[in-house]
C-alpha cells in the first residue's frame, strides 16, 4: 500500500490544501482526502503514523463542537448558549403543488395550489428540564426556482399568499401556535401544519399580477399547475441577512 500525495500546479503556499489517497497492492484507491503543507509538515515531524492512525490530521478538531442532526436541505443552523438557548434552522421548501383548505364565513374548501420554492426559518427555544424545544418564531420568504446555487446573495421574495406578514415573513399561526419538537430533524413538519391549517384573508396576498384577495386568487388561477414565478415580488433583501453570518452550506 502507498499513500499518494497530489500537488496542482496552482499551489500557492502553505495553507493550500493538496489531495492525498492510499494506493492499495491490487490498485485500488481510496476516496481523496486533504490537507494542508504546513498540517503534513507538523505531522510528519511527530510520532504519528498518517497511513494508519492520520492523528495528526484528526488533531485539527479536538475543540470541535457538534451541531445536531438537522432536517433535510437546511441551509443555515445558529444557536445561542445559556439555559434558555435558541436555535435557528432554515430549510429550503421545494418549489411544488400542495393541499389547501381556504376558510371563508365558515366554509371550508380544498384546493390543490402551486407555491413556489421557499426559505423557512424556524426559532426554537429548549424547555426546561425537558427533551422537548419549542418554536417560537417562524418565517417564510420565496425564492426563485432558477435552478442557481443559493447563496448568501440569493434575493428573497414575499411569500404571496395569506398567513405570513409581507414585510417580516412572520408566519401568523392563530391558534395553531404551540408546536413542539423533539429533534430538530423533526422540523420538516412545520411546513406540513402550515399548509395543513386553513387559510383565510390574514395579510392577504401580495403579487405582481395585482391580485389581493387570496379568494380571488383561487377563482381566477387554475388549480393542480406549478407557480407562475413572475408574480413574486422582492423584498430588498438577501438570504445572508437571515443570519448575518456564513451558512454552513448550500443547496442546488
């Protein structure tokens, strides 16, 4: 067996990473993994053995923090410290057709609607003595289905139907606002009681097409079809205002 060291013609210096594999006697390779000069030099120059152990490659992380196991297509994960801590998760909400009740002078109707892609943004809080978080605070805003890397210059839109503040992206919950977790990779469901919950006139709707009431909205446009993206409107703002912080992470 050899371990083999890959160095590009653009090194640069001692902190650009360089790939590095094992060779096995039948040919095989391993999956490339990397390091830095300067982390091979130092581990070269102690009792270590990189083929077998690679300790001094793992030494990198002994005040590594753990973040929890989060939800499928998250994009941003911060917390706080203390007691009471919080924890905000924001997840991306695939541009699809979902299930809708509309509720009007008692009379509820189910529609299947377009909605576009969406950020979801979810504070939670830890309660006490307990295994159990409580969210606090949720927020939807539309992004366009570009098919583009999200990033932190990725622009956000009002989310444009009812039960979300347009200029916040506050999630309006009414009586449906107790929601608690026990994992955070259980926050998937908060977009399912979303939608789940009726919708009615609260904040209305916000397009481009000029539409205001989510009722007509619902006469006019035809059911079981993907969202017409033109009708978003911008908020002036970009993802990286969320947190104001690099994500750990980018969904395509």
């Amino acid at each position: 067996m050899n371990l083999i060291f890959e160095i590009s013609p653009n090194f640069k210096n001692k902190t650009t990473p360089i790939a590095y594999y094992k060779q096995l006697d039948n040919g095989a390779k391993t999956a490339r993994k990397y390091i830095t000069i300067a982390d091979l030099v130092t581990a070269l120059s102690q009792p270590v053995d990189i083929v077998r152990g690679e300790e001094g490659i793992s030494n990198r992380f002994e005040n590594e923090t753990r973040i929890p196991i989060l939800p499928p297509n998250t994009i941003g994960y911060s917390s706080t410290k203390g007691t009471m801590m919080k924890e905000r998760v924001t997840i991306v909400i695939p541009k699809g057709v979902y299930p809708i009740q509309y509720s009007s002078k008692n009379i509820v109707t189910t529609h299947l609607m377009g909605f576009p892609k969406l950020i979801m943004q979810n504070v939670v809080v830890s309660i006490p003595n307990t295994k159990q978080r409580r969210i606090v605070e949720t927020y939807l805003f539309a992004i366009k289905d570009d098919r583009k890397p999200i990033d932190e210059q990725t622009e956000l839109y009002s989310f444009p139907f009812p039960n979300v503040d347009k200029t916040t992206g506050g999630v309006c919950w009414g009586a449906n606002a107790d929601i608690s977790i026990e994992q955070l990779n259980n926050l998937d469901i908060v977009f399912t009681k979303f939608i789940s919950a009726p919708f009615n006139e609260d904040y209305g709707c916000y397009l481009k097409n000029g539409i205001q009431n989510f009722k007509s909205y619902l006469e006019l446009e035809e059911e079981d079809v993907p969202f017409n993206d033109d009708y978003l409107l911008p908020t002036n703002k970009r993802v990286g205002q969320l947190y104001g912080e690099t994500y750990l992470n980018e969904i395509y």
